[in-house]
C-alpha cells in the first residue's frame, strides 16, 4: 500500500510557528550540511580548526556570535602530535568540550554508526567537523553513476545533521582547473555541492599569496564573499574586509512591535487588531498580511527578545497571542492597562 503524501496548505504554513534554524555561527552557519572546500595547503584546516575551537568555547567567529556546544573534528589526514602542535599556535586553553579523532569508518561501513554513538555520549554535539570528505568516501565500482554516489554520500551525512540539528561540515578540495562559477570548482560531480546546503570556497589569487577570498553561498544564508588574510604569527585567518552582503536584520516592523510588547507584555487578537495598536503607539500604519507575515518570519529574533507567539483559530476567527516574558513578575493580570482598546473585528480577519 502506498503511504499517503503528508501535505500543508499554504495559509496554515504561513501562520503555524515553526522552530528556526539553529545556527552554531550567526548569520554563516546554521544547521545542516556544508562543504568547505579549497586547494591543497590553501589552510582550510588551519580555519576549520580554529572554527571548531571557537564553537566549543563560545567565542566569535570574525564577529558573528557562536552557539557553545560540543564539538567534534575528525583530522583523518593528520596525527595527534600534528593536531597538538596547531592547538599551541592557535589558543592558550583548549577546551574539553572539542573531541578529536585521527581515525574513523568510511560511508556505509560504519561512520553513521561512530557519528551516532558519539552524539549519545555527548548530546550537546552541535558542530561536526570531517577532514577530509574523501578519507570518508565509499569505493565504489566504475559502472555506478558518479552523480548519484556523490549525492548519496552527501545525502547520508544530511541525514544525521538534520535529524539531531546539528551543523556538519565536510572539508573537500577543488579542482585544478578555473571556472566562472565557484562551484563547479569543487572536486567530483554536481551531486556534491547540490546535496549539501551551503557551501564555502577558500580561494587564493596565487598561492604564494597570504590573502583569500572566503565565498559563501547557501539555502539559508545569504551569499557573501569575505576577504580574508592568513596571520602567519597567529595561525588565524583574520577578517581584512566588511561583509559583501548586508547581515539579515529584523524588519522596522520587527523592532517597533518589540518596543510595543515591552509595554503592552500580553497581545492576544487578530493582525488587523495588532496593526491598529502599533498605529497607535508608534504612528506608523502596517498592512495585517505583511505584518502577520514578518512576525511568523522572524519569530526567531522575537524569541531572542523574550517574546512568544502562539495561534489560536476558532469557527468564525483567527487570533494569535504574543507575550513579552522580560518584566519581572508581570503577568496578564497586572499588565498595564493603558493601552487603547480596539472593538472585535468581524470574522475573516487576517
């Protein structure tokens, strides 16, 4: 029997809140799937590593907040003593909470398994790291479509990032010939870049250079290009250049219904209701539709501001509820009741 496709009508989707991507670095990784890829001895490793340190200790990354989590680097070109000696030029203290393994199973023989054990001891793993995607690599024979090998490789380790909402990324080279577009650069067929779901390209003028270009493009973030420069006293890749693209930003409409709920702390009504209360206390008039639309889209920096939002949908009404949880002891009770109250809207309100 054919299992029934599960599927969502496009008004419940825009208005159900859905839990927002997690990012183990703000605005540049979230989680999911990612290759990092470059030419030989480009330093990707030296900037994996350093990401990696930065994730576990909850420190930025050129800027961008990190989520601390657990961390786990597997260095399947390198040694022990090799790692140790990048660990003394790059921190003074290295934190517990990043794990290193120099050996592992490869794709389909094992390494699902490892991720998963490794992820049950320690259920705080946000950021995996492989170096490099070719040391993980199942062989297979010369008759098997390279595409669909490549896409499923990709595909298996999606798979886990996803289910435990982790971000991973795979460490990978480029090819030796130049293209006008990054991505046809990357080692293997299309089913590499196209399974994962961002990619991030380390690419120097010459090699001799000390400078890189950091391309970064992706699903769920924007595309970007961050000049970089190689600190050879410091072993880090610093930031040489603003940002490309402009960070994603909450809407004006985002910070003003902020300001609002700090005052009012409890809203419950439709978003004709809520327009009319934000004409009022900031004196600037928003359509429903689009202001329903940028709260469902950035519940998340909402949810940064102690704000929470829930949908309630009746016979003849659609109302939703957003509450600020930042005033000590208020509650809807003892909220101000300053505020101008709007009549009942008739049914079919957005």
């Amino acid at each position: 029997m054919t299992n029934k496709l599960e599927t969502m009508d496009a008004e419940t989707l825009m208005t159900t809140p859905i839990e927002p991507l997690r990012f183990i670095v703000g605005g540049l990784i979230p989680q999911g799937l990612h290759i990092l890829a470059g030419a030989p001895k480009v330093g990707k490793s030296w900037l994996a590593l350093w990401i990696c340190l930065q994730a576990a200790k909850g420190e930025p990354v050129w800027g961008y907040e990190t989520r601390k989590c657990e961390v786990l680097y597997l260095c399947l070109e390198d040694s022990f003593a090799r790692i140790q000696s990048r660990l003394f030029d790059l921190t003074e203290e290295a934190p517990p909470s990043l794990h290193f393994a120099v050996m592992s199973d490869t794709i389909g023989h094992g390494l699902e398994n490892q991720i998963e054990c490794f992820i049950k001891e320690h259920p705080k793993t946000g950021l995996i790291v492989i170096d490099t995607l070719q040391k993980i690599r199942r062989t297979v024979s010369a008759n098997v479509n390279p595409y669909a090998t490549d896409y499923d490789d990709i595909n298996a380790l999606k798979q886990i990032a996803d289910k435990h909402k982790l971000a991973m990324v795979l460490v990978h080279h480029l090819r030796k010939s130049a293209d006008s577009d990054p991505l046809n650069m990357i080692s293997g067929t299309t089913g590499i870049a196209g399974g994962a779901d961002s990619s991030f390209i380390l690419q120097k003028e010459k090699r001799t250079e000390t400078t890189a270009t950091l391309i970064c493009t992706g699903r769920d973030i924007e595309s970007r290009e961050l000049f970089l420069g190689f600190n050879k006293d410091t072993f880090l890749w610093e930031l040489l250049s603003p940002i490309a693209a402009a960070e994603q930003k909450a809407d004006e409409i985002i910070f003003l219904l902020s300001d609002f709920m700090k005052s009012a702390v409890v809203f419950t009504g439709t978003a004709t209701e809520l327009a009319e209360r934000l004409k009022l206390f900031g004196g600037t008039e928003y359509l429903p539709a689009v202001l329903k639309k940028k709260i469902m889209k950035h519940t998340d920096y909402l949810q940064k501001n102690r704000i929470s939002y829930s949908d309630q949908r009746s016979f003849d009404r659609r109302e939703f509820t957003l509450r600020y949880d930042g005033n000590d002891g208020m509650t809807e009770e003892n909220a101000p009741t300053d505020l101008p109250s709007l009549p009942s809207q008739p049914s079919g309100e957005v």
